[in-house]
C-alpha cells in the first residue's frame, strides 16, 4: 500500500517538473533603462530565520502536547 502512494507521489513530481518547462519564457536581454534597483533582501533575512525557528519549534511543542 506504501509502495504504491509512493510512486503515485513520485510520477506525479515527474509530471509536474517535466510541465515547468513547457510554461518558461525564452530568455532575454532587458534594457538598461528598464532596469529598477535591487531588492534588500539581505536586510529580512535574519528576522524571517528567527520567525521560521520560533514557528516550527511552537508547531512541533503543539503536536507533543496532542500526543
């Protein structure tokens, strides 16, 4: 019963990844003009690492206390 939900899981991932290409764009130069500044991504990574942390720790502490 494993064995099958198994493969069924797995072709449908093949699927699904094998689909993804025929969606993407053909690649293309954008002008200089056209180009906006950069994200600062860099600044909200720290507080989404400590958010992710304190949210899977609070998750896994709900699912012992059910138990």
């Amino acid at each position: 019963m494993k064995n099958s939900i198994t493969i069924k899981i797995a072709s449908l991932l093949f699927l699904l990844f094998l689909s993804t290409a025929a969606f993407a764009q053909n690649p293309s130069e954008a002008p200089d003009d056209e180009d906006g500044p950069q994200a600062p991504i860099n600044d909200y990574v720290v507080p989404m690492l400590l958010a992710g942390v304190i949210l899977g720790y609070s998750f896994i502490k709900g699912k012992t206390k059910k138990a």
